[in-house]
C-alpha cells in the first residue's frame, strides 16, 4: 500500500470524522459510527487527496509569484540611474 498524500494527527482525524459524521446525517440522512466515519474519511482522501493537495501547490505557487513579481517590481524601482556625462 502506497504512503498517504496527506496525513492528520488523531485529534484532526477525530475532528474530520465527526465533522463527515455531522455532514452525512444533515444532508443525506446517513447516520455513520466513528469506525465508519474514519473510513470514509480515509477512502476520501485517498481517492480526492492528491488532486487537492496538487491544487493546494499550485495555488501556494501562484501567490508566491505574484509576490515575486511585486517584489521584482519594487526593486526595479530602487534602481537609479548612473548619471549622465
């Protein structure tokens, strides 16, 4: 079996199980017990959790970009220019 993507301390697991416990009771009328929770959660992530972490760098890689970019900017401005003779 392969290395999971993402992996969450017992206290974010318990958290998520019970948030998709709360999730599946509301909107589809499915009662789940934790066991079960915690096994959707890991079928979940196992099957969705490299694409949203995939994504999740992309987003981090264009914001760190568009900082650059800023920066880049910032310091074109700083430049001066040698004086003319």
């Amino acid at each position: 079996m392969s290395e999971p993507v993402v992996r969450f301390t017992p206290a974010e697991r318990t958290e998520l199980a019970a948030r998709l416990r709360g999730w599946c009771d509301r909107e589809i009328g499915l009662e789940l017990g934790g066991f079960d929770a915690e096994f959707l959660l890991d079928f979940v992530v196992g099957e969705i959790g490299v694409q949203c972490y995939n994504r999740g760098l992309l987003d981090a890689q264009a914001a760190i970009t568009k900082r650059l970019d800023t920066l880049t900017e910032a310091i074109g401005e700083l430049e001066k220019m040698p004086p003319r003779r």
